[in-house]
C-alpha cells in the first residue's frame, strides 16, 4: 500500500507519553499515515509521517492540523499550567468535526465524583470523564475512550521512593497497604490499544471503553514485588489529614488513594474491558514484575 492510499491519523500530544506511545505503534502497525501534532514542530522533524502544528488553547491552528485526517488521537495534560481539559477537548471535537474526521478516540480516566456520589475530589480523573459526553454527542462514525492505567513509570518518577525517617527507602502513603486497588501498566502500550482501535473501528469504534491494565495490585504486593528482586524497600500508611498539607497539590493526590482503596482505580468491574482492550490491542500488556526488572535497576535503593 503506498503512503499516498493510507488514510491519516492525526496525533495530538505526540511529543508525550501517551500520543509518543500511539505514534510509535501506528508507525510499527503500517496501516495508516501518521500526523504528529505538536506546539513545535521544527524541533521534532521525522517524529512521523507528517509533523504539524497545533496548539488546544490556540483553535484557529486545528483546522489544519486535523486536515484530511481519517482519526484523530486526543489526549489533554491537566497538569499544565492553566489547561482547560473541557475548552480544549471541545475547541479539538469541534475541529475534528469540521474536517470531516470518522474516528475519534479519546483518553479518558473514571469519574470519581460520580463513582463516590460526590465523596471525592479527584479533578485529574473526573474533568477527564466529563469530556465523554461531548465527545459521544459530536456524531463521529466511531468514536472509542482508552483509559489510561496507573503508570509503572509514576514509581520511579513522581512516586520514586523516598528516604524515609527511619533511614530506609520507600513510600509513606495514605492507602492502606493491603487493599487490592490500583489499575496499572507501562504507559509506553497505550498505543498498541489506540492502533488497534483505528484498525477494528466495527469492533471497538462504537463508544467501547479500553483500559490498559498490565497487573492490578495493592501496595503491599507492589513493594514485595520488588523486594524480591532485590530492592530493601519499606512502606509506611500516613494519615490522609497529614498527607494532604504536605506539598502543593497534595490534597489531590490523597484523594485520589483514597479513592484506590474505596473504588479501584477503574471504579468497577472491568475484566470485560480489560479482555477486550487486550484483544484489540493484539497483545498481554507487561506485568510490574517484568517491567521492574528492567526499569528499577536493584542499585537504585542499596
């Protein structure tokens, strides 16, 4: 098939984590023309097939970014100074529907609010969810939500373990160790979930909900798991109220264990989902312990 009969796929955030991991397996699958969107195009020249710009907060540099595009790949940062998850999903559906665009997929997270009848505020996850109905309402002829996992890669970055009172390394969190609760997997297999997706629209183009889950896990199992691979690591549950004052941004992420621990990180059952996902996806994703083995070299907590 040559590149000029491959349908495009226009990837927005392609310079992250989640729209790198689409890009990558898009270009592994073959199937389709990739369009990498990026606020900066001349510093990523042969990220794709095509690199162009767009920008969520400037709506006028869209319609040429989506341009053509058979798909469109939508993934919002929350925590980017001054995003607008429900603006910018709105100003790319509007886009995207203007330029004629058949499938839309969507990352997503649960909406904790709704889930907690309104016990938890968890704004990372349910701004995300919000953005559902207003990409169901835009009328693509196929549209599909990933759910994105708890990252391994959050452990050794945002959750790295941290020198503790006691001298050890390890977590002091307000979850209570032993709950099975947290949805996770490596970030970088999103893509093969999206790619699959673009490729089997009759099977996963009609409002499915795809989450990525490598393994589900308490802390407890999380910590033994490395520690069996030779890590000294401990963990220690901290009182919720203490947590929360302790950095900016704190009260947040304390919501958010508590919500682990009351809900699941996917908030219900979802072995259905997660089959099918795989399925799609054409492939298991990683389990912690093969990922730990390579990412968490032993060295790191002697």
């Amino acid at each position: 098939m040559s590149s000029n009969s491959k349908k495009l796929i226009a990837v927005i955030g392609a310079t992250g984590q989640q729209g790198g991991a689409v890009v990558r397996a898009l270009q592994a699958q073959g199937q389709f023309k990739v369009r990498a969107l990026t606020r900066h195009p001349a510093k990523h020249r042969g990220l794709a097939n095509e690199v162009v710009e767009a920008d969520l907060d400037r709506p006028e540099t869209l319609k040429a970014a989506f341009a053509g595009a058979h798909g469109v790949f939508l993934v919002t940062n929350f925590w980017q100074q001054g995003t607008d998850e429900a603006k910018q999903a709105t100003a790319a559906v509007r886009a995207s529907k203007e330029a004629g665009v058949r499938h839309f997929i969507w990352s997503t997270l649960p909406d904790v609010e709704a889930i907690s009848r309104g016990k938890l505020h968890v704004p990372h996850f349910t701004g995300k969810a919000k953005v559902d109905r207003i990409v169901k309402e835009a009328g693509f002829a196929h549209h599909t939500f990933v759910i994105a996992p708890f990252f391994y890669q959050n452990l050794t970055g945002a959750l790295a373990p941290q020198k503790q009172p006691d001298g050890s390394f390890g977590w002091a969190l307000p979850i209570d160790p032993t709950v099975r609760g947290i949805h996770m997997g490596d970030i970088g297999e999103l893509g093969d979930i999206v790619a699959g997706a673009f490729a089997h629209p009759d099977q996963a183009g009609n409002g499915q909900y795809l989450p990525l889950v490598g393994d589900f896990m308490s802390f407890n199992e999380i910590v033994e798991t490395l520690n069996q691979q030779g890590h000294e690591f401990s963990f220690k549950q901290v009182p919720t109220e203490s947590f929360a004052t302790s950095f900016p941004g704190a009260a947040e992420i304390a919501a958010m264990f508590a919500y682990f621990q009351a809900h699941t990180y996917l908030g219900s059952d979802s072995r259905e989902r997660i089959a099918l996902a795989n399925q799609v996806a054409g492939r298991q994703p990683t389990k912690f312990s093969s990922w730990a083995r390579v990412n968490f070299p032993v060295h790191a907590s002697a």
